[in-house]
C-alpha cells in the first residue's frame, strides 16, 4: 500500500492492510506484557517505523485528520509519524500537545519519546515543553521523564536533570519507574555526581530502592561500586 496519502475514502484500506501485517505469535507475546484491554493487531515495531517515515514524507496533515486511534498500532504510528516530520519545531510540539493525552500505556510512551530525536536539535525549546509535561501528571510526565533519559543526559543539562528527578513527588507506577531509570541512566555517565544526590534525596522508597536496583542490574557499572551502591538502600 501506499503509505503518502492515507485519507478518510482509503481509511479502511490502511487499516485492512495493517492487519495483513499482524503477526500472531508476536500479538500474543505484546498482549502479556500491555494493558488487559489493549486493543493489539500485533505488528513488529520495526515495520511500524518504517510505515511511519513513509507516511511522514507524505500528507501527514490528512493522516493527522482521518486517524481514528482505535488500536494500539494506530496510536503508536500517530506518535511516531511525529519523530519523524521536517517542520517547524513549535508545529511539532503543537503535534505533541494533541498526541500525549492519547498515551495509555507504557509502551507507545516509550516508544515515541525515544523516537523524537529532533529535541536534539532544539534542546532549550524542548526542555521548556518537558518540564510543561512533567507538571501533568501521568504518562504526560513519563512521557516528559522518557524524553530526558533519551536526548537530555549531557555536560549542560546533568545538574538540571538531577534536580527534576530528586524533587518529582508522583504516586503513579510508571512515573517512578520512569524516574528510578533516569537516575540510573545519569548514574552511568555521572556517578560522583548521582551518587551524591543519593546519598542526600527526598526521594520516595520505591523510587530511591528501584534507581539503586536499576544501577545494580547495570553491566557497565563495575562489581565493586555495585556493592557500594547497594549499602545505601532504604528500609
């Protein structure tokens, strides 16, 4: 099918040859892991990807319209065709404000924000819309915390970074986990740094217990500052 011009009349068409491209086995394996109520064609991500960029490159403006977001691959292409796009990067972030409040699992989160690679090139703009994600709550801010781990762990944002993860107060699974990943993310490339904030947090038990076992699970940290690391568990 061609993927450059997806509109309302050949609508259906794109969502028959979505399913012509499900993989049952793979279906199966995704729905253990996603939502109970996910509705799943099972398509690989990989191809999701590739069908993506195609639409991007073509009248995405109309794919925007027409997508009913009925399944969990129609959602994820939505997010991804956005990584993907050559435009202005306030009219991107306009895509994004639509886009997140349609996250309903960790996955297409994931996903998508590791996909958005273009905040690399406008990372003052973009780490103004990830802390405006980070106030809303939920996937918004694992959405938010997901962007940070992927494009912002470098020598001008780590103390920023460090700052956000040690004072975000969430009851919420995914943000915490979200949370406890990025500071073993950052703990990789900056341990002095971390490691202090470890030892000196506000952070949450869970959240502080989970970024310790994150590092620990970690093979690029050595055995030794593992067990370093370990003694400083909360109880």
């Amino acid at each position: 099918m061609n993927y450059l011009n997806i509109n309302e009349s050949n609508y259906p068409l794109f969502i028959d040859n979505l399913y012509s491209l499900q993989d049952l086995k793979y279906r199966e394996f995704c729905l253990n892991l996603l939502p109970k109520d996910t509705n799943l064609i099972g398509i690989r991500i990989p191809l999701l990807k590739k069908i993506a960029k195609e639409i991007s490159k073509g009248d995405y403006l109309s794919f925007f319209r027409v997508i009913k977001n009925d399944t969990f691959e129609e959602v994820m292409l939505h997010g991804l065709v956005i990584g993907y796009l050559k435009t202005d990067f306030n009219l991107l972030l306009a895509y994004l404000d639509d886009f997140i409040p349609l996250i309903d699992n960790w996955s297409i989160n994931d996903s998508v924000a590791c996909n958005l690679k273009v905040f690399r090139k406008n990372y003052d703009m973009g780490f103004k819309a990830i802390k405006r994600y980070l106030k809303q709550g939920g996937y918004s801010t694992r959405f938010g915390l997901v962007l940070l781990i992927n494009h912002y762990i470098n020598d001008d944002y780590i103390d920023r970074l460090l700052d956000i993860s040690f004072s975000l107060k969430s009851d919420d699974y995914y943000v915490r986990m979200a949370d406890s990943w990025l500071i073993a993310s950052l703990f990789i490339k900056y341990p002095d740094k971390t490691i202090s904030y470890l030892k000196n947090n506000q952070l949450d038990i869970f959240t502080h217990n989970m970024s310790i076992s994150k590092i620990c699970d970690s093979y690029q940290v050595d055995d030794k500052v593992k067990d370093i690391i370990k003694k400083l568990r909360k109880s």
